[in-house]
C-alpha cells in the first residue's frame, strides 16, 4: 500500500494552529481519535520523509504522506528482532503473522510499521526503511531492508539478477522414499482465488531443491533451497509432493478460518541469506534466531 499525498493550501483558519486539526476538519469522516493512532504509529509524514507528530503545527504549502487507519485492525502480538544494522542494510528476524507491508486489514500492525517506531531505529528517517524483497504474512525468519535510497538500486539488483542465496527451513510429513537432495521444477502461475499459486502446464518456471535435516517419524525437518522466486512456490511444492507443510492453512486446500490462530504458525523459516555485497565486495550471511517447533 502506497501513502497518499496532501497539499495544505493557505487556509487562514487554521494558520498558527496544529496538522492534527487540519486533518480531522478535512476528512471530517475520521475521528480526531483515528488522527492520533496514525501520527502514534508514524504513518504521517513529510515528502522527504520525516515523520510528523501529533503536535506538529499546519504549515501551508507543505506536502505531507499519509497511511490510512484500518478500524479495528488486528492486533500482531509479536515483534521484529533486529539482527544487524549498517549505513545502508537492515537486516531483521520477522516472526510469523506479521505483514511486510501495508495491505488489506493491515497498517500499523506490519513489520515496515514497527520498525519505524522501533525504539533503536529513531535515527532513520520513515521513508528510509525500505523491503528489499518478499516474505509471505505466515512465514517466519530473516528479511533485508534498505535505509539508504542512494545504495538501494545496487541491492535490489542482487534480487533482480539472483544474486542471493537463501535457504529455509520447514516441518513436513516425512518421505523416506525421495533419493534427497531431491529438486523439483515446476511451471507455477496464479490461482484462484486471487492470492493462491497453482501447477499449470507448461515449460517449469520454478525450481526448489529438497534436503532432509532430520527424519523425526510422521515428520521431519527439511531445507528447502529456492533456485526460483514464485509466489508461494515452497509452499506449493511441497504440498504437491504430498508433503505440506505442518500448519498451511492454504496449501493443498484453503482452510476457513486463515492463518490466524496464533497458537499454530507456518511451519516456514526463512533461515538464511548470503551475497556478495555490491558495495564492499565482501561475501555477507545473515542466519535467523528464530526456531520451527520441536517434533
């Protein structure tokens, strides 16, 4: 979800007087109350990207970004831990339920929210923070971002040309009978409903490789490699293999109630991430703390 922009135009009434005003008299439609949780939650800002607070006076001829407030958003009672921090990467554990990004029911209660009000991250300005790449809602484990849009192309590049290594970890029903490491190519397009990922025919457009870490019974702990980077294409695999993962409320069918019973996240961990930064040249790994369940 992108911001939105507002012009403050010279309006004398509210000369002298606070942003906040401004707002609840213009978009009479939303509480005073619903204009505090937002500056609370940093989703007003300046162009450049400096947040705003709730005593921040109306200055006309600004342009200001603003994020709208979902009523009743749900609440995600698990935060980022951040791993490393640098003049240009952010690197941070993401635990399961938690949004990247500003979507659907979601605004303040996503990961690119709360590191923007992360009490060891004040330095950075709001629109400095920045995803480098995905990271499913339901899935768990290590992320990078940028937070210096001067080096940013050069990182996103990495992703754009597969220049990053990732690995992740997963719980699923043991197959003894795969000869591991086991690689699966697929054509994968989307589904229906809108946020599913389907096999098609075709020529294979994704690649995962296969290990098994540990055979435990019933299941087992796997590395899954991702050669490729479709939508949900773990996910996928490995349900088509006959081995979804522990606790996929979408794979191989749509369960009712979502992915929200905290009691039971993916069993999906981002684990690991390693490059050659395009910066200094030097081979980098980042290694989640995070840990699936115990089988």
């Amino acid at each position: 979800m992108k911001p939105s922009k507002l012009y403050l135009p010279h309006d004398k009434s509210f000369m002298g007087g606070r942003l906040i005003d401004y707002l609840a008299a213009h978009f009479s439609h939303i509480s005073l109350a619903s204009w505090q949780r937002r500056f609370d939650s940093g989703l007003i800002s300046l162009e450049r990207g400096e947040p705003l607070k709730q005593d921040s006076p109306y200055l006309a001829g600004q342009t200001i970004l603003y994020y709208r407030q979902v009523e009743n958003e749900p609440i995600i009672p698990f935060e980022p831990n951040i791993l490393h921090l640098d003049e240009h990467l952010l690197v941070v554990d993401k635990p399961h339920f938690l949004p990247v990004t500003p979507s659907g029911h979601y605004v303040s209660q996503t990961l690119l929210a709360k590191l923007r009000n992360h009490p060891d991250l004040q330095q950075l300005a709001v629109n400095d923070i920045s995803p480098l790449h995905r990271l499913d809602k339901d899935t768990a484990g290590v992320m990078l971002l940028s937070v210096n849009p001067s080096s940013r192309a050069c990182y996103h590049a990495l992703f754009a040309d597969r220049h990053i290594h990732k690995t992740y970890h997963a719980i699923a029903p043991t197959r003894s009978d795969l000869s591991y490491p086991f690689h699966i190519r697929s054509r994968l397009e989307r589904g229906e409903p809108f946020f599913l990922t389907k096999t098609a025919q075709g020529e294979p457009n994704a690649h995962t490789m296969i290990e098994l870490i540990e055979n435990n019974g019933a299941f087992s702990l796997y590395r899954l490699t991702p050669v490729t980077g479709k939508k949900h294409q773990l996910r996928v695999h490995m349900a088509s293999l006959g081995m979804p993962l522990l606790n996929d409320n979408f794979y191989p069918t749509v369960k009712t109630q979502g992915s929200s019973d905290f009691t039971k996240p993916l069993q999906l961990l981002a684990k690991s991430i390693a490059f050659i930064d395009p910066i200094t040249q030097q081979a980098r790994r980042f290694d989640s703390q995070l840990r699936l369940i115990k089988i």
